[in-house]
C-alpha cells in the first residue's frame, strides 16, 4: 500500500549511497554516524497548443476573390512551454490558399506551400500568458471563386 499521494509531473529520487554513509566510535566511546542525500526532481517537458475560437471553415465573398485574399480576425491560440530554449510553430497550408501570414503571436508566422517552421521565444521565468488574439491574412489562388472551404491553416509546437 502506497501511503503517499504520488508527485504531478515531478519524479523525485532519494539515494543514500553506502560509501557516503559511515559510522565510527570517537575516543569517549559515544557512536556517529554520517550520511549523504541525493535529491533530484525532474520537470516534465511541456509544450501546449491550443486552438480558442477558430472557424472550422472560412467563408470567402465575391470581394475576398476579387482582392485575392481573405483576412480572419479573433481566434485565439493559447501557447504553453516550459522549454528554456524556446519552442518552434509548424504550420502548413491546403485548400485553395497559397500563403498566408499569422499575426498576433509573439513572432510573426508566414506559411507558404512548403509550410512554415518559426522559433517562438523562451517562456521560462515569465507568468503563463494570455491566449494570444490572432490574425490570418489568407491569400487565395487565382480564379478562385467564392464559397465555403475547409479552415485551411494547421499548426503544430515542436521543441527546438
């Protein structure tokens, strides 16, 4: 039976190593005894990426296809790392769009059909921030007529 609640995302070790550990008699026949302690905790490495109110599709207008673009402003992403050198943003592009940008995080992202890989700075030391509100400036392939069409950006975190 395990009296001990088990640690959140922390490993602890404890080791009494024996040639640390000695016992001797001094002069006046009183016992001592020496020891030493490891302690360790690891961190679990985190990165977290989530999507707060974004479309599952976007809508693009006779006037969105006449300018060749369409822009989507508000979603949210909330970004989560604990990496002390930084995280990278993934992102890719489908559908009937050719590159797009992302403003609104802490580096700009540009993605264009060979995707987008764009180091992000460290978190570490700062309070968890604020989802960041974003931005998506969508450019379109020519003749592409107007009408609803799968959300067309997937992003991703990697480690550095």
């Amino acid at each position: 039976m395990n009296r001990f609640p088990p640690l959140l995302g922390i490993g602890l070790a404890i080791a009494l190593p024996s040639a640390a550990s000695s016992t001797s008699v001094d002069g006046g026949g009183a016992l001592r005894a020496g020891a030493a302690i490891d302690v360790r905790v690891v961190v679990p490495k985190v990165l977290e990426l989530r999507l707060l109110d974004h479309p599952q599709t976007v809508q693009v207008s006779a006037a969105d296809a006449a300018n060749g673009q369409v822009v989507v402003s508000g979603p949210r992403i909330a970004l989560v790392s604990n990496a002390r050198s930084g995280y990278v943003v993934q992102a890719a592009i489908r559908g009937p769009f050719t590159e797009a940008s992302i403003e609104g995080l802490p580096q700009p992202v540009h993605v264009d059909s060979s995707g987008a890989r764009v180091p992000m700075p460290a978190m570490v030391g700062q309070l968890r921030p604020q989802p960041f509100r974003v931005r998506y400036r969508l450019t379109l392939r020519e003749n592409t007529p107007p009408g609803t069409y799968a959300w067309p950006i997937s992003l991703s975190l990697q480690a550095p």
